[in-house]
C-alpha cells in the first residue's frame, strides 16, 4: 500500500495474505485475498498465472498475521486444495476476467467472512470512498511489515475510462471491472495513497457504516450470519509506479463475475439451496485441481498501449529478499 495506515489485525480477519510458489521455480509470488465463505477465499487470477499458459497451485494463506519477510508462529494458516478460474482470464496485458476462487484444504475459522456485494456499486455515488488493504510495496519501496490500509474514492466509469487524455484508461483495459483512486494534483507531492506490487486479490471493500440505505437488503442475504464487511471487488491491475496519481487503479467486480463466484461456492453448498436463481455453467476439469469456469465472458485481447500490469509481486529468492530488495525485484511488469 502506497501511503497507507497500519491496521490492526482485530476487524480485519477476514484477510488473507497468499504466498504462491511458483511453478518454474522463481520463487514466490505475494498477494491478498477475502475469505467469503467457511472454506472459499477469492483473489485474483493472475496471482497464480505462471507466465507460461498455466498456472502455480502450491498455495498458502495465511491470517491473523504481519510479516518482514518471514512468517510469525503461531497463524491461522490452511493450503489450498483447488482454484475455479474463467477460461477466458487472458493475463498480461489486458487482465480480463482477473478472478480467483481459491478453495481451502479445510474450513477455517477466523470469523465472519466478508460479504459480497452482488450490486450496488453505482449506488454508493460519485466520490464515495472505498477501502483497500494488503501488505504491498509501500512509498518506500518494499513490503510491509504489518497490515496496511488505504481509503480511495471511488472514480465513475465516465472519469475512468475513455480516449484523449493520459488520465484515461482504453476501455479494453477496464472492461466491466471498477475504478478507484486519486488524481494528479490532489495528492501532495503527487504521491497519492493507493494500491502496489503485493496487493493483488486484496479486498475493495465497505464498512457497514459506510454503506447508503439501498444497501441494507444485501446485508441480509448473508449466510454466515454478521458479516463485518461488504466486499466490492479485488486488487488486480493498474499504473506503475504506483501512487502517483495519473490514473486510478483498477479493481476485479465481483458483481460482473458473479456467476462465476457463486456456482465455485455452489459445488460446496448446493445442499443448502444458495443461489437457485443462478444458472452455473459446465465445469471443465471438474476432477483436476484447476476448475474451469466458461462463463462466456470473453471480449477478444486487443493490445493497448500505457503502462499497465498486475498488482502480484514475484521474488526470485521468495518473500524475505523481496522485502529487502524492494522494487528491483519486479520490474518485470507492472502488477499488483
């Protein structure tokens, strides 16, 4: 997080923070993710995209924790067992359909998890303000060592995206995905609070207090009883460096990939009848531990141009030498 605060970790149990061996022996990949469900977490795709076609299943998610490159016993910790993943996620350059279900080895408890917000995005008004959190490169160049939180506004389609302006993202960039984060000229010094390297599958999230009246039906559909937060999308893609300002940074909707999220919890919970409304498309692979999920969601990978990339940060000798190294370590390409 670029500027933010320390969290503390009490309020904040729903957070996970995902290290990701990689597959090709590169290291490891640092990332976020929002436990939704006793035994579902989402993220991002490209948090285990391995660069090569496939992807790095050796994952583990950690709670309840803060790390300087090492991990502090004892943790609620748990494996991952498999991934629901839409087959049209396209990775580098365009990040469409950026979403991870990541399903656990076994539940956790932690307690309540976030809520997701199948709507109401458009409700909360222009400059409403979102948070972010995660344990992502900071102003000063590398990981940070406790929980850190941002609180950005929420930036309109027609701010977000468009033609004519560097403070305009291509539309092929953010497809159907949310905006959020500061401009040039209103931060001081230009270095402006925001996601990094590091933040990726993190939550975008609202405090109940901070959610408008409209909302209140969507606080009773949760099935795990008082949910501490409403959970709006994930960290996936955006300018670096980050925090300067130009244009905000772009956010996965989990209300555009709905169907995907809730028919991955609905192979868990179809004997509890959630979602009958949603029709879930055929599972490819359904025995393999990557799940694919056609969704029909795809718009074709027109390159564009600017600087633009995932928000996951990779270390070649794993999380201990990236908080160390800070940014030389991924320069690679630009993602959170």
């Amino acid at each position: 997080m670029q500027d933010g605060v320390k969290l503390p970790i009490s309020g904040h149990h729903f957070f996970a923070s995902v290290f990701v061996e990689l597959a090709n022996g590169d290291g490891t990949a640092i990332c976020g993710a929002t436990l939704v469900h006793k035994r579902w977490a989402v993220s991002a795709a490209h948090c285990i995209d391995d660069g090569a076609g496939g992807y790095s299943t050796d994952v583990t998610l950690y709670f309840h924790h803060a790390h300087s490159g090492l991990i502090r016993a004892p943790v609620p910790w748990v494996r991952a067992k498999s991934f629901v993943v839409d087959t049209n996620y396209n990775g580098y350059p365009l990040y469409e359909n950026d979403v991870l279900m990541i399903y656990l080895e076994k539940e956790i408890d932690v307690g309540p998890p976030a809520q997701i917000a199948w709507s109401g995005w458009d409700d909360l008004g222009r400059g409403a303000m979102v948070r972010a959190m995660g344990y992502g490169v900071t102003e000063k160049g590398s990981l940070a060592s406790t929980l850190r939180g941002v609180s950005l506004p929420k930036i309109p389609r027609d701010e977000c995206v468009g033609v004519g302006s560097q403070n305009l993202w291509p539309s092929e960039n953010v497809g159907p995905d949310l905006c959020a984060g500061y401009r040039v000229n209103t931060c001081l010094n230009n270095r402006c609070p925001d996601v990094c390297k590091g933040d990726s599958g993190g939550p975008l999230y609202v405090w109940p207090r901070d959610v408008p009246a409209s909302h209140a039906p969507l606080w009773e559909r949760s099935a795990e009883g008082s949910s501490p937060v409403l959970l709006y999308g994930a960290v996936s893609r955006g300018e670096f460096p980050c925090g300067r300002g130009r244009r905000p940074s772009i956010f996965t909707s989990l209300a555009a990939h709905g169907q995907l999220v809730r028919c991955a919890i609905g192979l868990e919970e179809t004997r509890e009848g959630w979602w009958p409304d949603v029709e879930c498309p055929a599972i490819q692979d359904a025995g393999s531990v990557i799940v694919r999920v056609d969704t029909g969601s795809g718009r074709g990978g027109a390159d564009v141009g600017g600087v633009v990339g995932d928000f996951s940060v990779i270390g070649v000798l794993g999380a201990l030498v990236l908080a160390l190294c800070g940014l030389a370590m991924f320069l690679r390409r630009s993602k959170r």
